[in-house]
C-alpha cells in the first residue's frame, strides 16, 4: 500500500515561508500527477497546487504567484514552496497522489 508523508509545516510570521515536502512510497512515482491541498477548519478541502508527470503545474488562485509546486522523481517526493504566507493560509495541508491516495496531512498556521 502506498503512503505519502508530508514534513515541513508548522508556524510562520504573516509575510514568512514555508517548503512542504511529501515523500511517496512505491515505484512509478514519476507516471502519477501530485497535488497539495488545504482544509481551514469549517471549511471544504480544496487544491492548493497540483503537478503533472510532465511538470505541467496548475495553481488556484490564491496561491499564485506566492506558491510554486515541484518535484525530484529521483528522491519520490513533491513539493510546495509557499512565500509571503498569510493568515488565511492557516490550514491542514495534504499531499495526494494521482486520483487515490492521500497523505496524513501536515499543520500550517500563520500568525503573529
């Protein structure tokens, strides 16, 4: 079975950075898309950044310009590059291969 390990989060000052990385167990980790989601208490999980096998990445909106995703196939990991963090980034954030599998998540809280 496959499983994913987020590492990386924790608190950071308005303004500050944080790299997530996501580590994924199994072979053929380059043929799968990765993504990076978030859930803020009360509110739905939604796609913060998502990869391509090709590295064609995609953003939402409230992460552009601010986050950018990668990825090293040789080391199976993903990851998220997040600056000029902000309060409303506070959330849980998940890894996720393809369509299927999920990671444990992993904290993020932006406060003063």
């Amino acid at each position: 079975q496959v499983q994913l390990v987020e590492s990386g989060g924790g608190l950071v000052q308005p303004g500050g950075s944080l790299r997530l990385s996501c580590v994924v167990s199994g072979n053929m980790f380059s043929l799968y898309a990765m993504g990076w989601y978030r859930q803020a208490p009360g509110k739905q999980r939604e796609l913060v950044a998502s990869i391509s096998s090709s590295a064609i990445t995609t953003y939402a909106d409230s992460a552009q310009g601010r986050f950018t995703i990668s990825r090293d196939n040789a080391k199976n990991t993903v990851y998220l590059q997040m600056n000029n963090l902000k309060p409303e980034d506070t959330a849980k954030y998940y890894c996720r291969r393809g369509y299927d599998s999920w990671g444990q998540g992993i904290q993020v809280i932006v406060s003063a």
